[in-house]
C-alpha cells in the first residue's frame, strides 16, 4: 500500500497487439516461468489501493490474476490512450497511475515520486534523461473529459494530448534500468 488509503488506482496496460512480438499478448509471455504480466503486478501492486488490467484479448487469462479487467471503450486498438481512458471510467480513486505490461522491472517507488512532484498539475510523467516514459504516468481522473474529447476527434498521440494539459516530467535518471520495456523475442529472450 502506498502509505496514502483510498487516493490511487493503478492501472496496467495491456490492450496492444503485440505487432512487434508477434502479434502476440505480450503481458502474457512468459518471463523466468511467469507471465509478464505477474511481474508488474507484483511490484504496482504495494503502491497502489486497487489495480485494474486494461485488456482487449484474452480477458479471461488477464481475470485469472484476481483484478478487474476493463476493455477499451474506444474501438480498434487505438493505443495506450485509450487504455488510460478505460481505466479513468473505471478507476475508484481521484489518481491514477498507469504502466505498461511490457516492463516487469518498474520502479517501486513510483507512485510516491510522482505524487510528490504533481502538485497541481493534471499529470507527472516519468522521464529518464531526455525521454519521458508516458505510459508511466500519474493522472488525474479529472481530466477523463478532456481525454474522450481528444480521442472523440481521432486523436491518438500521447504527446499531442499532454499539450493542452498541466504536466511535469519527474526524473528518474537513478533508476533508467527499470523502465525498459520488452517489445521483441529477442528482448524477451535476454532479460
């Protein structure tokens, strides 16, 4: 638990397809014998109050870990966006936090180093050196209308919609390493 009851939903994004490995459900590759997917879990898990998978295949498999399963509202695997947007219409809690199934080494003290650096803002975003991570983000769940009116346009890109936002990029240069995410066999094969 975060140290804070009842403030932050996590949610874990798993609604891609997968085109660079495959076309496979990358959450649910296996790593060190695990789903991918067990990994994140484990470490979001201590940080936030309630986790919801945000999946658009395989919502069985993505059940069997014992949280809500929240698919897309918006059509045709339209991106990380619109996984943000389901997990906002389904979060209890005025923050949500948001990453990727993809990266089973995520910072354990994410969701504190973001929180403390908000403030104000509508959002934080990790960010190592020059590169923010925006699917490591804390956001609130205020801004869910301002989300589905940037989708409803066909809007797609993370970056584009952070510009008509409040956001700080919140460094985590000490921790580059656990931001890697894993896209490829390859990747796979070698972490």
């Amino acid at each position: 638990m975060n140290g804070v009851t009842g403030i932050v939903t996590g949610v874990v994004l798993a609604g891609g397809q997968g085109r660079r490995m495959g076309g496979v459900d990358k959450g649910l590759q296996l790593l060190h014998g695990k789903p991918m997917v067990a990994a994140v879990l484990a470490r979001l898990a201590p940080q936030v109050d309630e986790i919801l998978i945000n999946a658009n295949q395989n919502l069985e498999a993505y059940a069997q870990f014992g949280h809500r399963v929240v698919p897309d509202a918006v059509g045709g695997f339209a991106g990380p966006l619109a996984g943000l947007h389901a997990g906002l219409c389904e979060a209890r809690h005025e923050l949500v936090l948001t990453v990727p199934c993809d990266s089973p080494f995520l910072p354990l003290d994410l969701f504190i180093r973001l929180q403390k650096q908000m403030g104000e803002k509508d959002l934080a975003v990790a960010r190592t050196a020059d590169q923010p991570h925006p699917v490591f983000a804390l956001v609130r769940r205020a801004v869910r209308k301002n989300l589905e009116d940037f989708l409803s346009r066909g809007g797609r890109k993370i970056d584009a919609w952070y510009g008509s936002l409040k956001v700080i990029e919140v460094a985590f240069d000490d921790e580059a390493d656990a931001f890697r995410n894993i896209n490829t066999r390859e990747e796979l094969n070698s972490a």
